[in-house]
C-alpha cells in the first residue's frame, strides 16, 4: 500500500455523516473569506490579466469567475482564476502548521467543479473538508523542510485542490491515489518570488489548475508513479529533504482522530501575512494596556521560538511589501491600538507615523516557557521613553480555528472586502445569506450566480 492510496483510501471513505459539525461550519466560513478576498483581488493588476488572458481563449462553458459577468469557461482555467483573484489579495486563510493557503484553492475548485457537475452545497462543504485534510497531512512532514530549500507553500495547495477535485468527481481509491501522485509530479514554486513580487499568486492560480486537471486525467485512466511521495527522490524527499518511510508515517497517523480544518486552519481577520498577525495583534494589546502614545515608544521588542530576525521589506511601500513586512505589522498595532483590513490601504501603507516606528523594532531573547504552545504566536514588549513597558503574548493568532471562529467576525469581513469588486449591497446580503445556508442548497448555481 502506498501513501497516496492508504490517504485516498481514508478520504474516499469519508462519508459526509463521519465529518463534524464544526467542520463543515469551517468549510462554508473559508468559501465566505475566500469570496471577501477574491472581491478584493479583482482591483489587482495580477488577478485582472490571467482573468483576460482566460476569457480571451474562451472553451467548453463549465463554471463562471467570480465578480465577472462573462461566459462560463473550462473548469481548471476558472480555478486557476479565481484562487488568483483570493491569493492576489492576500486575505484568504492559513494552515498554522505550514502557513499554506488551502482555502483558496479549495474554494476554487469545489465550487467551480460544482457548477460543471451539477453538484449540492453539502458536495461542496465535505470536498473542501477532505483537501485541507490532504493538505495539512501531506504538508506537515515536509515542514519546516520544504521553505529551508526554497519552495512554496503551493506544494500543500496542490495536493488540497486534487483531494477536493477528486472528491467531487466522486473518483474511487486507485484514481484519488492517482489525482494526488499526478500534482506531486506537476507542482513546484519558489518562495523567494512569491514573497517579493505576484509570483505568489501564479503559485495559487497553478495549484488549482494542476488539482483539477490531475483528477481529470485520473479519471480517465491516466497513472503516474503512485510510491512518488515516499519514494527514493520522491516528494517528501526532494522538496522537505526527508526520508521518505518516515515522512509517509507523520502524513497517515491518526487519520479520523481529528480534522485539519478545525484544529490547524486559521481565517484571516485582517490582511497581509498570517505568521504575521499575532505580532501586530500582541503590539496592539501592549500599547493599549500600558497607554502609550506612537511619540512615546521607545522601543518594541518581538519574541517567539525560533525566532532571531526579522526578514521581509524594512519600509513597505505597497501591498506586496506590507504582506511580508513583519516589521510593518509590530509598528502598526503599536501605532494604532490594532490593525485592520484598512491597514492594506496605501494611506497607511505610507503612514510615517508607522514607518518612524518600524525603525524602533528589535528581536528578543526566544520564549523559554510554554514554547510549544506558539502556533504562529509572539511576545511583544513595547517600553517607553520614560522607561515605562507593557507585555503581551498571543499564542494564536485571532481567528484560528483552535480558539474558535465567530461568524459576525467572518460577516465583518465579507461586508468590508466584496464592496471593492463593485457588487451591490442587496447581492451582497444576499450571497452572504447563500453561504451560510450553502449546507442545505441543492445545487450552487444560485449562489455563484449572485456574484455575477
């Protein structure tokens, strides 16, 4: 048995009535998220030419972009679009074990293979459930190895668009096996690109894209390799420098004990990115408790294990930059007492009341105590010119599933991005009021034509 088919033959197993409650509540929130940053992402350069480019090939009428009243297009090639039109934006979700974005891809694909099939909101909920499990266990033991050599968390968005392909093409064992040996075979990325310029979203666009067209083929009887993922120079080896029997071992235990999308997904609360949110989050809870005015702040200090400087753009300059810029995070929630989806905007993009701050930004000695409850959590320690400080430690960022997700947080969100695709406020309400009912619509027409 390989590890493709051992993991195919759990996932196809899965029955909607095995998945929790929580679960599928996470699933319909990511759709939301993924829908507020799409809205977003259609006023970006990027998005706006690989969305041209697609409806000027035209081909078979399967699925519609979002926020574009256009014809309908191939299946893969509206995947591809619309998980760019959520990454451009840099508003979307994140695993916390390895910060890939799986929720893009997935809402991608679920739904656009849901209008080619004919397929209900329930098909939806449990295919985007099954690929974050895809994806959480096929990245995790390539974790931290894969970013030390160089790639992209594209690699785990892959394999989550092939598991939810698969899973709504109802394909059996062998063939999901198959869909999720061909996107090992097809999938790569830098990530030196993707954190300096929109090569970041070329990585989403083509995740989707190869996840669709990988359950496509297998479908039809197309085999690769399936030992790909374990095998000698194989998957876990050559992108997480890990032995492949070991790595097979960390991908299948415990399957069914718990679920990826409940116990690892964060949605992003506010934009940029997600390693990042806890910093300005722990800033803005240091500088309200101890009271400190932007003029007074002597110094800001960020903890967390591992940690032992700060990469990324020093002074950002556009969104690119602010989505990478930890420094720009710590220097915001201190200057502000928060952070929020305006901090993506170019007035406080330029803030030199936050920019004077960046430079006033250090790293701390690593947290000795309760290290292992940082999921993408900081210590941060701002003082005062007049030796005054304050402390605070967030563990988790905001909206991660472990601490528990509020829908009014998810509707927050959905209200202040999908304004900025130009979609009305009655179709607005009413997409929203879709989602959360998705669980019972028998079909996704009528929600994807409210987008429209």
């Amino acid at each position: 048995m390989t590890v493709a088919r051992e993991l195919a033959e759990f996932l196809t197993g899965v029955s909607v009535a095995d998945l929790p409650a929580q679960a599928m509540d996470h699933a319909a929130m990511v759709i939301a998220s993924t829908f507020a940053s799409a809205a977003f992402g259609t006023t970006i350069e990027s998005a706006q030419i690989i969305r041209d480019l697609t409806k000027e090939q035209g081909g078979r009428p399967d699925s519609s972009i979002w926020f574009d009243t256009g014809a309908r297009l191939p299946v893969a090639q509206v995947a591809r679009v619309n998980a760019m039109l959520s990454d451009a934006a840099a508003s979307d979700d994140s695993d916390l074990r390895n910060i890939v974005h799986a929720g893009t891809p997935l809402t991608a694909v679920s739904l656009a293979m849901a209008e080619r099939l004919g397929a209900s909101g329930e098909d939806v909920l449990a295919a985007i459930v099954i690929g974050y499990e895809a994806a959480g266990r096929l990245s995790e033991p390539i974790t931290p190895g894969f970013r030390n050599r160089g790639f992209h968390g594209c690699l785990g968005a892959a394999m989550a668009a092939a598991g939810a392909a698969a899973r709504m093409l109802r394909l059996n064992a062998e063939q999901m096996a198959q869909s999720i040996a061909i996107t090992a075979v097809s999938i790569g990325g830098l990530a030196t690109a993707a954190d300096t310029s929109v090569a970041r979203e070329y990585h989403a666009g083509l995740a989707a894209m190869h996840g669709v067209n990988a359950a496509l083929a297998a479908q039809r009887g197309y085999k690769v390799e399936e030992r790909i993922l374990e095998t000698h120079q194989g998957f876990f080896e050559a992108f997480g420098a890990a032995d492949g029997a070991a790595a097979g071992k960390i991908a299948l235990q415990g399957m069914g004990e718990s679920w990826d999308i409940v116990t690892d997904m964060a949605i992003k609360l506010v934009p940029g990115g997600h390693p990042y949110h806890s910093f300005a989050e722990a800033a803005a809870k240091a500088a309200r408790a101890g009271g400190f005015a932007p003029d007074e702040i002597e110094s800001i200090e960020v903890s967390r294990p591992g940690l032992t400087k700060l990469g990324g753009p020093m002074h950002p300059a556009d969104l690119i930059d602010m989505a990478h810029s930890p420094v720009n995070f710590l220097a915001a929630g201190a200057a502000d007492w928060g952070f929020g989806w305006e901090n993506a905007s170019p007035r406080k993009i330029t803030d030199p009341v936050i920019h004077r701050l960046i430079d006033k930004v250090r790293v701390g000695p690593q947290p000795l105590e309760h290290a292992a409850l940082y999921r993408q959590g900081a210590t941060v320690t701002i003082t005062a010119t007049d030796g005054r400080f304050a402390r605070s430690t967030v563990l988790l960022p905001y909206g991660s599933g472990a601490l528990g997700i509020d829908w009014a947080d998810i509707d927050a969100k959905y209200r202040a991005l999908v304004p900025t695709s130009g979609l009305g406020s009655a179709a607005i309400e009413a997409s929203l009021a879709a989602v959360h009912d998705l669980r019972r619509a028998a079909n996704v027409s009528g929600l994807i034509g409210l987008l429209r």
